[in-house]
C-alpha cells in the first residue's frame, strides 16, 4: 500500500499493537528465572525514544526526553528493553490519570567503588542509565517494598506482572532497577544497564520498511504450521527466494536429501525448534549435518524465551528468529545470513 494512502496509517497502528501484544504475552515467561535474553550490542536511545512515543499514544500526558548524545554502546535484548520502558511508561501513564508530563533521561553512568556505597546492590562499572519520572499520586510508602514482586498489584484490574516481568529483564542483563515515590509527589524508576565505554551509532528500534532486503537462492522452510510455512513462502518469494516447505523434521531431512543428491542444494533451512514426532529443529539440524556438513541453517521458535535460542551457534544454527516474526525481519534474518555464509564458502573456495 502506498505509504501516503489513509489506510497505511491504521495499519502500522494494527503492526506495532500486535508487537506490542506480543511483548505482553511474553510477560509471565520472561518474570520466570529462564527468561534469558538474546544481547545485541547497540545504542539504546532510539529504541527509548519510539517505546516511550508508541506507549504513550492516544493518551493525555506528554513526555519530555532527553537522551545523552555520547551515550556509551552496551550489549542488550532490544524485545526485551522495549518492554522493560514500555511498562514503566504505562504504569508512569496510569500514575496520571488527569494527564501530566513524562520525564524520561538517558545518559552514562561511571560508578566507581568509591561511589558505589551510595547505590547499595550496583556494582561498580560503567553503566547506561534510564530515569522515568512521573507526576501521579506516588506510589505508598508500604507497598514500596513489594512492587517487583509477582503478582502484587495496586490497581484493580492489574495483573502484577509488569514491574516484575521489568525487574526479572534488568537482572537478566545484570543490570539493577530503583525507585523513589512519594504520595502526591509523583515516582522516579531508575534503571542500570552495563554498558562500555564506546560510542556507537544510534540504531532504529525498528529498521525501515524500505531497507533493500532482496536475495536469491533456495530456502527449505521446516515448520509444522501451516500459517508460518505459507506466511514464509509468501514473503521471502516475493524477496526473490525459491521456497519450498516441509511439516515434520522427517519430511525436511528428505527433501533436503533428494534436492542435494538432484545438484539442487538448498542454500538455507529454517527450522522450527519443536516439532512433532520426537524430532525438533536441534535433532533435525545434526541429522541434516551428516547429509551435508555445510549446511546453512537458521532456528525458529515461538518460545522466546527458550535459554537455547540464547546459545543457537553452540548447535550449529547460523541465526535465530523468534515467531511471531514480521515478513521483513524474515528477511533481513535469511539476507544476513546467507551473505555470510556465502564468504564462507567463497574464503574456501580460495584456499583450496
């Protein structure tokens, strides 16, 4: 659709709700101990700016930010830092119910052991520093000490999984989250991320639409879902791919061998991490080695949160992308790593 037509404006709306939904349905996987993130290093003010500029949407406050221009590089899960503002700018949001104004301030943050006394719990080390402050009601003095905790809520259709779906993400990046609150006076949540002593470029939270994302080559898609199998036929065809799709790990491994033994390799997998019949993607996958050894392979898998998503190299996977994935990040995941694997196999080439 064109980007000018009227319609295109309620659709990205529709997109970033469902992004959006998405996150919410991670919360309780993520509040768990094995919500482990998957890091990329990058400069985390854009993706500030577009969370707390969607969240606030539609609503009556207003927010103020102010992002440090040399703001230190830090390895990060950007799903998971979207949610960690995303919930403090709701909750910020709800604080006001007549409206106000939303303080949020990014900047670096040394603590050096003879400072760090002053932030009990904050190990001493360069760190990125996030403060969401409000101008609510204040959060009471008894209740400050149990608003991480699963479950407690103070609002009566709350589900208490917010702030401790954001307090369980921080401490998965080794990072430390605060708060000071006050009735009538408003809250400041301060949040900790480490982070080095590098400037980066800042990176969009999310990449444009129109990033050339083109390729060639032939993909076997591996999925026992119907929707994701048609959904991945249907974008990265219309990228320039050759796809064909698969329902089992056993009919997969079969194509894949039929197709090599025809001088038709495939140049990509993509594998769904579980699958029916006792194989999934990480059996699938050395099953797939023994045929070829240099076989290219990306591992796919609704759940998020799955600490082997985390490691996916260590099984011999070549990229990860989470379900539900949008067409272009579909994209840019299979043209990354195509790219790469074909210098791979070109360096070979010229050793030999």
């Amino acid at each position: 659709m064109p980007p000018n037509d009227q319609m295109s404006d309620r659709l990205d709306d529709a997109r970033n709700a469902s992004l959006r939904a998405r996150g919410l349905a991670n919360q309780p996987i993520t509040s768990s101990r094995e919500g482990a993130p998957i890091k990329k290093a990058a400069c985390i003010g854009s993706l500030i700016e577009e969370t707390v500029s969607f969240s606030l949407r539609g609503s009556q406050s207003r927010s103020l930010i102010s992002i440090a221009p040399n703001l230190w590089s830090m390895a990060f899960d950007p799903g998971h830092i979207r949610q960690v503002i995303a919930n403090l700018v709701l909750n910020a949001e709800q604080a006001m119910p007549d409206g106000g104004t939303l303080h949020v301030d990014c900047d670096n943050f040394p603590c050096a052991p003879e400072t760090a006394p002053s932030i009990p719990d904050l190990v001493p080390g360069d760190y990125v520093r996030i403060r969401v402050r409000d101008e609510g009601v204040g959060i009471p003095e008894q209740c400050l000490k149990r608003i991480f905790d699963p479950y407690f809520t103070t609002k009566p259709s709350g589900t208490g999984l917010g702030l401790a779906t954001t307090y369980s993400i921080v401490r998965n990046h080794n990072g430390l989250i605060t708060v000071e609150s006050a009735q009538g006076c408003g809250s400041t949540f301060t949040v900790y991320l480490p982070a080095t002593r590098q400037r980066t470029v800042p990176v969009k939270a999310v990449p444009t639409s129109d990033e050339p994302i083109n390729g060639s080559g032939r993909i076997l898609v591996v999925d026992d879902e119907e929707g994701i199998r048609a959904l991945a036929e249907f974008a990265l065809s219309r990228f320039g791919y050759q796809v064909v799709g698969a329902e089992t790990a056993s009919q997969g491994i079969e194509l894949y061998r039929e197709a090599l033994i025809c001088g038709q390799r495939f140049d990509l997998v993509i594998l769904d991490l579980t699958l029916p019949g006792g194989i999934g993607g990480k059996e699938a996958l050395k099953a797939l080695i023994e045929i070829d050894p240099m076989v290219t392979a990306i591992v796919s898998s609704g759940y998020a949160m799955d600490p082997r998503l985390c490691r996916y190299e260590d099984l011999g996977f070549r990229g990860v992308i989470v379900k539900p994935y949008e067409a272009a990040e579909l994209g840019r995941t299979v043209r990354d790593v195509m790219s790469v694997s074909r210098l791979g196999c070109e360096f070979q080439d010229v050793q030999r």
